[in-house]
C-alpha cells in the first residue's frame, strides 16, 4: 500500500487542530507501518523517506484538509532527537 490521501486524512483524525509533520510520521507508523516500510526500502534512508511523507503533505495539503502554517515546529524526531520540521494546521 502507497500513501494516499484518505490514508493520510485517516492519520490525523485525531489530532488536535495543529500538529507537525514528527507527529503525523508516528501516526503513519502506528496505522500503517507497511506504508512507511515501503518508504524505508524505498530510500534505504529514514531522512529521505521523512521528506517524501513531509513533500507528500504539501503536494496534497487541499484534498487532505490541511494548510502548511508558516513557522516550523521544534520537535521530537523518531531518533529523540528535537530537530526542526514543517507544522500544519487542520481545516
């Protein structure tokens, strides 16, 4: 299964009104870890497969519902580590 747009509305159905892209990868983890395999054996490189997921939600922001908001979220990443990435904000 490739990411699509319901898959990614299904994602944030939960989140609060802003969230940063950190916690819509956990969220991709968690319903669909197949999904982000894919990703990983893709690239064979987690920064890599971050930043399809992340261009993924920009190139589809209207059809999933959702705006890129203009300063970026300090956040943790999947290696604990706070690093800087995009915030967006639910329609």
């Amino acid at each position: 299964m490739n990411m699509t747009v319901l898959i990614a509305q299904n994602i944030i159905t939960d989140f609060d009104k802003n969230f940063d892209s950190h916690r819509f990868i956990r969220g991709l983890l968690k319903k669909y870890p197949s999904v982000y395999a894919k990703l990983l054996l893709k690239y064979n490189d987690v920064g890599r497969a971050n930043a399809e997921i992340a261009n993924f939600l920009r190139n589809h922001a209207v059809e999933i519902g959702i705006t890129e908001l203009p300063e970026q979220s300090l956040s943790v990443d999947l290696f604990l580590v706070n690093t800087l990435n995009a915030s967006w904000q639910k329609k």
